[in-house]
C-alpha cells in the first residue's frame, strides 16, 4: 500500500469566498479528502486550517493597516508584529509595499526586504507524511515543496528504488533526503551532466557520517584524525610530543540557494568531550574571501581543533562558524535588441553589450555589468552573481555555458560569455541577465551533537 499526504493547497483560494461559501467548500475538501484516504493517511482537516489562515489574515491586514497610523508608537509595533508573523504576512506586505501612503509603502518595502534576506538563510520547509511511498515520488514532491532540482538517477549513477516511510510534520529539505538516502541504500550528489546544476539520488551507502543541519547548508564529518608527533633532540636529549585533532568534511547546500563566496577556514565556535573538557579551534592566518565558480552546490574543508584529552570518546557538542555570502531575490534584465554599446537598465544594475561574433552555432558576447548600489566586498563577485541567457530569433533560450571575466573597475565588470544554440542558422535577438537584489553576508553556525573521537590507543 502507498499513501503520501502533503499540506492540502485549497486553503489559499478560499480567501476570495465570503463566510459562508467557505464553510461550505470546506466541508466539500473534508468529504472529498475522506472519500479518498487511505487508513495510512492521516489528512488535516480543512476546517481548522481556514479557521487559523481567517484570524491570521485579520490580524496581518490590522497590521498593514496600522503601518500608516498618525501615532508613531503604532507604527512602530505592527512592525515589529509584522515581522514576527514572517511568511504569514507576506502577500499582504508585498500588496503594502505597493501602496499610495508614501509611509506604508515605504514600511512595507522595508519589512519585505527583511523578510525576504532571513528566508533566504532559512532550510527549505517540506509538510509531508509518507507510508511505503516509492522513493521517486518523494523525489517529485521534494522538487514541488523546495524548487530544488533533484532528481532520481542519471546516466552516471544508477538509481536503487525502494520504499520510504515520513512520519507527519514539517522538516527541512536536507532532513527528508537525508532519511530517503538511510531508507533506500540511494546517496545523494550533484548533478554531473552539462544540464543545468542541481542533485541527483543514486545508488550508494549514504554512510553514518555526523551530520549538522544550517539552515540551506548540510554539514557532514567524513573523516577524523588524530596526530602525535614526538621531536627528539640530540643536543639536549629531550622529547618533546605533539598532539593534534583534524575533522575532515563535507558541507552542501540547497540548490535553490546562491552561495557566491565563503571563508576558506571553518572557526570552532565551542566544543565540549564527554570528559567535561572544552576544545577551541587552532589559531590560522587570516584568510581573504573564496569565490564560487560555475555555480557549485558541495565543498570539501577541514577544521583543527585543540585536541580533547585522550580518554575522551566522544564530542557532545562542537559548533562550527563559518562566514559566507549569499544572494536571491533574482531580477530579470532583458534587452529590447543585440544592440552594442547601448545601455539597459533596470533598478541599479546597467548592462552594455560591448561585442558580439558569432562563430557556427556558437555565440560570443562581451559585455560590462554595472551595479550602482552596495558594491560587495570582495568586488570580484560582480563576476559570479549573475546568470545570463541569449534568445535566438526563433524565442528560444540558451544559458551562458561558459563565461570569462576580462576585469573590474569600480563597480562594473567586463566578462565574455560563451553561448552554443545548436542552430547555425540562428540569429542572436535578445540577451536576459539574471541578477540578484539582494546580498547579505552571515555567520552560519554549525551544530554537531555526539561526534566519535578517534582514540589514541585500541580498546
């Protein structure tokens, strides 16, 4: 028997209902929902979903309201009451943000971009309940739920299928892949292939790696070591031992999270043994910005740490700090032609295109970025945050596969992209620029709970 049970999406198209109609298309979702489940589904009634989605709506468009009041103190609470209620309040801020009240719009403007950049750091949410469910189907929904590209096998690894039991309640994106992997003998890596980047399940032992969930970010310890080094001196005919502890792991992210550059060395943030003992990281130079190239989702790093005592089996905590930069809320930038040395804009950021040639099938633009506003620090990521796609005359559309950075002056930046159509007799008509509206650099704190230590001596 296969059931699977997601959050039900009526809810959201009976707001338009007056009192009684709802009631009445609730009653119809419970009736429906009943008729059709299986004695593994647990379903949630509808009822008490439009019930809480009313009061809430209520109390958000009292909020809205109140961002424009004449009293100041007013003002002030529904907006910190409008952020507490989070995505809650969303749709009628982003309504907000549009409105005629120079005051309300510009609060509401405010308390969108807040709750946009805190959604960006937060792991994909995923309401699903699942019993002997097939583990693509969990695959489909997981891409549903998160907009995450995944997928089930590849023509690289194979796909093992089997069966996958969810208890009710949400979890994060990398929780649910985490148990499918552990459930079907399947792990899970990025995507191979010349398509677009994203993850694929294939066949694999997933491993029983510590593991720490960071927001978008999945932390794995896959290995751990110890070394004693002993320096005998002649002269004096001393010994002198040192000891050191290295944690060698894995730390992946979401696919629909944009992570352009990161501190190259991890920071032991506070870890406690099983012996009461605390350990610190070990101290290093330090380090400028790494930058993200062809649009990576997994890394490979290391930590030292000052070693526990040896008699200690085992970390109860350890958490790690590690310093990154991130983008979202993609814009779209589209020309009106293939025009060169013509400048489009849209918001702060300019495009001009400098040159095209075309060679066969293949397309060479260069062109110069400009962003006017919040210049980053480093200022090569000018360079990596933005994607771009060329639009034959036939409409259709071709990613940039391949892109050279010619240099960075002030806040603009030179790059040549590489576009191949497959159609050599294809004209070049329009070139799109994705480019992000909003940039935050974080702190993302990793938490470890019960990590093996290797021991100095077998038992």
């Amino acid at each position: 028997m296969e059931s699977l049970a997601g959050r039900a999406a009526p809810a959201q198209d009976l707001r338009s209902m007056d009192a009684r109609t709802k009631t009445a298309a609730a009653l119809l979702f419970t009736t429906l929902a009943l008729a059709n489940a299986t004695p593994s589904v647990l379903a949630q009634d509808p009822l008490r979903d439009v019930s809480a989605e009313q009061a809430t709506d209520v109390r958000v468009a009292r909020l809205v309201r109140n961002l424009g009041s004449p009293s100041f103190n007013a003002r002030s609470a529904a907006d910190r009451e409008l952020s507490d209620l989070g995505t809650a309040a969303r749709k009628q801020i982003e309504i907000a943000s549009r409105s005629s009240d120079p005051e309300v719009r510009m609060r509401a403007s405010r308390l969108l971009r807040r709750l946009k950049v805190a959604a960006m750091w937060h792991g994909s949410s995923v309401d699903l309940q699942a019993t002997d469910v097939t583990a693509e189907q969990i695959v489909e929904q997981l891409r549903k739920q998160t907009g995450n590209r995944i997928a089930a096998g590849d023509q690289y690894g194979a796909f093992r299928p089997g069966k996958v039991s969810l208890a009710a309640g949400e979890q994060t994106f990398w929780q649910v892949v985490d148990q499918v992997c552990h459930q079907t003998e399947n792990r899970f890596r990025p995507n191979y292939g010349s398509g677009p980047a994203g993850w694929v399940l294939v066949a694999g032992e997933s491993g029983n790696y510590p593991v720490a969930y960071a927001g978008p970010v999945r932390a794995r310890i896959t290995s751990a070591r110890r070394l004693f080094v002993e320096e005998f001196n002649y002269r004096d005919g001393k010994s002198d031992v040192s000891h050191t502890l290295q944690m060698n792991m894995r730390l992946s992210w979401e696919d629909r999270f944009r992570l352009v550059a990161y501190r190259s060395q991890l920071e032991v943030a506070r870890g406690l043994d099983d012996q009461g003992g605390e350990t610190t990281g070990v101290a290093v130079a330090e380090d400028d910005w790494s930058l993200f190239e062809g649009g990576r989702h997994q890394l490979k790093m290391a930590v030292r740490l000052r070693p526990p005592q040896v008699s200690a089996k085992q970390l109860q905590t350890l958490t790690l700090r590690w310093p990154v930069i991130a983008v979202g809320d993609m814009a779209t930038l589209e020309t009106e032609n293939m025009a060169e040395e013509k400048s489009f804009q849209q918001g702060d950021a300019s495009l001009v295109i400098e040159q095209t040639r075309q060679r066969g099938s293949q397309w060479e633009v260069t062109v110069s970025v400009t962003r006017d506003l919040a210049v980053p620090e480093p200022r090569e990521i000018l360079f990596l945050e933005n994607e771009f796609e060329l639009v034959d005359d036939e409409g259709e559309s071709h990613r940039a596969h391949n892109t050279t950075k010619l240099g960075i002056t002030g806040s603009t930046a030179r790059l040549k992209l590489i576009f191949a159509t497959n159609s050599p007799g294809r004209k070049a008509s329009q070139l799109r620029m994705h480019f992000p509206q909003i940039r935050d650099e974080r702190d993302l704190m990793i938490p470890f709970r019960d990590v093996p230590l290797p021991r100095a001596e077998p038992e």
